[in-house]
C-alpha cells in the first residue's frame, strides 16, 4: 500500500486536474498515439550524402483497430536548403503496386529546378508490404508466379486456374494475416500519418502511375490536407483493378495500327511490308510460325504467345519495328539483321510466357507493375513487390469474378475482339481466389485542384485512362504531351513540353486556367 501511495496520489491530481486542460491539451489527449510520432531522423547510409535521411514511424496494421498490431513504415527526406523559400513537404511514390520509393528523393534532389526544389523537403517512403516497410512475402514464387499470367487457350485453361489458385493459396499462407490491409486506402492513412509526424497542416505530392491513384484516394479521403498534387501517368479510378489489366490489350490496338503505318513508311529500312496491311501480316505470320515452330533466340525458344505477351512494345514503333524485323530474321535464317545492333535485341521479349512487362515499356519483364515511373534511383529494395500488387490489386476491390468460367468466356470473347493482347488481359487472375476486401472502394466525388500529366503514347498506364483520371476528378487540369511514348511524363526526358506547365504548377500552386496541349519532338529523328 505504501508503494501505491505516489500512484493513487498522481492518479487523485490528474482527476481534479483533468477540467482545467486547454482545449489544445484536450485535443491532443484525444489524438490516437500513430498521429503523434515524432521522426527520428538519421543519415541513411555512410555512403550516401549526409543530408539524405532516414526514419521509421509505426502504423496501424488496421486502422479500425489502431491499438491493435503495428507495422514498420520507412521514410526519407531531404531537407529545402533555402528555408526562406521552403512551402513544405512534397511526398513521392514512383508507382506499383509494389514499389519501393524510399531512395527517390536522392533522384528527385538532381532532377527538379532549383525553384521548385527550394520550395520543398522531399519526402519518399516504402509503401506498406514493400522494401523497408514490413515486406511482406507469397514465396517462393517461380518465374512464372511472378507474371501476371498467359494466353487463353481452353486446353491449357486448368492449369491456369490452378496457377491463380497457388498464388492465392501461397500469399494466404505466409502473409494472410497483413495482406487484407495491404490496400491503396490503408497506404493513403499512412501517408496521413507521415504528414502529422511531419507537423505539417496539408501535403503536396508528386505521384507517377499506380501513385496517381493513390494520390486521387488521399484527395478523396483527406481533401482538407491535399496541397498542390500532380498526378503523372493516370490510373482510371473507374477501372481498378481488371480494367486497368484490360486497358492494355484495348489500348494496343490502335498503338498496333500506329506501328504498322509507322514501318511501312519504312519499309526500305525494316522490309516489313510497304503498306501498313502487308506489316500487319508479317507479324501475324511472324505468330503463327512461332506457334508451329518456336524461335529459338539465346537458348530460349518462344512461341507465337511470347510474341503478344509484352503490348507495351507496340506504343514505341521504332521499337516494334526493331524487335519483329530481329525476330524475323531469327526465324527465317536462325541469324539476326546484318545490320542490327545493341538497341534492336534490348527491344526482344523473354519468352517467359507470362504476359508481364515492365514499367519502362521493355518487353518481358516478369515483374507486374502499373509503372515505377519518373526518376529512377537504383537498387532500390524490391522485398515484397509481387505479393504487394496482387494484396492491392484483389483488396480494394471485390469487382473480380469468383467464377473461373466467368473468365474463360471473356478471355475467348478478347482474344478475338484485341488480338494482340485481349486473351492475356482478361485470362483469370489470383483475384478469382482472394479474401474478401474489408472495405469497399474509395467513390471519387469530391473536387480536387489536382494537374494532372499523361504522355499520348504511355504504354502502361494509356491515354485513355489518364483521360479518365482527368474526367473522374472535377477541379483537375491535364498536361497531354502528344508524341510523347514514355511511362511517367515530368523529369524523366528533358525534352518533354509538359515539364514546364508542372514547374509553374509546383512553384506557383497555380493550376492552368484550361486543359493544356503540347507537343514533344520525335523519340526517334
């Protein structure tokens, strides 16, 4: 009793005392502990500048349940070095689902004009599940796990089920306690989280690809906290996640007829035909003897299936034309061009068979991705990548079929009506076998004075979803670059005409008094 006697005396005053709190006082007694963290701020690494820094804050793994189970939520920063002129922060994700993000400030730092970089710290971060967040893990994944899967065909049908139902089964077992909270609307919580811990009163974001989504979840969650947003590469909210599979295979059609226009005005140069009906049926050739007699190329032989399974090829035509003149040549005489050369095989597929491809729009990468676009930083970690894409790509939404005849029937209908890629977009996919969300969609309905940017010709994330982007939220203005063939728009390609709009943007927090138009110079002279 005697020891007691401090703790019922302390536990007596804070009782009599707790009337006379301020307000404020009052108020922050009510703040959850995750939204009163104070940074630890460190150098990152001894080999890195001293002004790149580190911290790691804790987030709710639910945030229903905040006291509940916590997660690791790695952060950088590098502060504005001219605090006269410093607004604020300016938080980053270079896309995903599944990218890391927490090197990119260092790339940021070198890229932008020195007045916008003055105006803000520059704040990246692992999303949850990823690199230095809690990574999660579905593995080991095979090669072919990691994909986002292949052609329809109905007799290998079943064994594309049972691909779809092993990841689902694998991710389940090693990670389903965390992967239902791996979502876009948990992501955007923390990126509340790292505003607080900041003590900053609202955000400003810089977002590329799959982080104009969840830059366009934050506007709608947290509208009150949205500084100056610029949304690069545009995801339709309307169509996560299938459609956003499915605007690939939509999209590459036109792209398609584009490069057969494009090779045929070429066709002393690539032979591929002289009109853009003779192109088309060499590649259309080009698939079918694949099919019956797969080209060997490096030891690896591909099929007529590999040939359609990277659509992103056909956004770059020089590209398309490139790689389908090599692989011809392969095919008729098991030799390349006489004349090609390092840029001709770096546009060759894998033969993976997998359907997936990189953000940069270099066919047969295995790593499904909306883009990882914008500034690069190398060797980023990629822990938990694969599992954080199907988590967010099956969690946000229940719109997946559970039926897999359901997607059989409109992989069979795609395949005819978008050839290129139809069967491979809408084939089923590990969300046929998900757990339930916990909880639906963000809806976009609230006005969001967001620019919005979007390369004509972006291979992953298509004009017309960045179209849809621009539609879906009321106060935005959209930066089109026409000509432009990148994945990611601002401070990847020097030349790109809409660098300006965004620098004005950024520095000025003024959005363009309408929709701007520009255009960029030829990729290829």
């Amino acid at each position: 009793m005697k020891r007691l006697a401090p703790l019922l005396a302390t536990v007596g005053l804070v009782a009599t005392s707790l009337p006379l709190l301020t307000a404020p006082q009052a108020a922050a007694a009510q703040t959850p502990a995750h939204m009163r963290q104070k940074p630890d701020w460190h150098r990152c690494s001894p080999d890195q500048p001293a002004a790149y820094e580190c911290a790691t804050l804790k987030v709710p793994l639910d945030y229903q349940h905040p006291e509940g189970r916590t997660l690791d939520l790695a952060m950088s920063r590098m502060k504005s070095e001219n605090p006269a002129k410093r607004r604020g922060v300016l938080l980053f994700n270079p896309g995903g689902p599944g990218t890391p993000g927490l090197r990119r400030p260092l790339a940021l730092n070198e890229k932008m004009p020195k007045d916008v970089r003055d105006q803000y710290d520059l704040i990246g971060f692992d999303p949850r599940g990823v690199g230095r967040s809690s990574p999660i893990s579905c593995g080991p994944l095979t090669r072919e796990e990691e994909g986002v899967g292949g052609a329809y065909r109905p007799e290998t049908f079943a064994s594309d089920v049972a691909w779809a139902r092993g990841i689902a089964d694998k991710c389940r077992e090693k990670s389903g306690d965390v992967i239902p909270y791996i979502t876009t609307r948990n992501t955007a919580r923390d990126l509340d989280v790292i505003r607080a811990a900041l003590g900053e009163r609202r955000i400003s974001y810089l977002g590329y690809s799959y982080g104009t989504y969840l830059g366009t979840v934050y506007s709608q969650m947290f509208p009150q906290r949205t500084d100056r947003f610029v949304l690069d590469s545009g995801v339709d909210p309307q169509r996560v996640w299938r459609g956003m599979i499915q605007v690939w295979a939509t999209e590459a059609e036109p792209a398609f007829a584009r490069w057969t226009r494009w090779a045929a005005e070429r066709s002393e140069h690539y032979g591929l035909g002289t009109t853009p009906e003779e192109v088309s049926a060499t590649f259309w050739a080009l698939v079918a003897r694949a099919d019956r007699e797969p080209i060997v190329y490096q030891g690896q032989k591909y099929t007529g299936d590999d040939l359609r399974a990277d659509p992103s090829l056909f956004f770059s035509p020089y590209g398309a034309s490139a790689a389908i003149r090599y692989l011809k040549s392969l095919a008729e005489t098991g030799q390349p061009p006489v004349s090609a050369d390092a840029t001709d095989r770096k546009h060759l597929p894998t033969g993976s068979g997998t359907g997936a491809w990189s953000a940069s729009a270099t066919p047969g990468s295995a790593t499904p991705d909306f883009g990882a676009a914008g500034p690069a930083a190398a060797s980023d970690d990629e822990g938990g990548a694969t599992p954080v894409y199907w988590a967010v790509v099956c969690g946000d939404t229940d719109a997946w079929p559970r039926d897999p005849e359901q997607y059989a029937r409109d992989a069979a209908r795609d395949k005819v009506k978008y050839p290129i890629y139809g069967d491979f977009a809408s084939n089923i996919k590990p969300c046929a076998f998900w757990q339930r969300p916990v909880e639906p969609p963000t809806p976009v309905r609230t006005r969001a004075s967001v620019l919005t940017v979007q390369n004509e010709w972006d291979p992953v994330t298509p004009l017309a979803s960045g179209r849809g982007l621009h539609e879906a939220l009321k106060g935005s203005r959209m930066v089109l670059a026409l000509g432009g063939e990148k994945h990611g728009v601002y401070l990847s390609d020097p030349a790109s005409c809409a660098d300006a709009t965004v620098n004005a943007y950024l520095t000025s927090g003024r959005l363009p008094a309408a929709d701007v138009t520009c255009q960029d110079p030829p990729p290829f002279p």
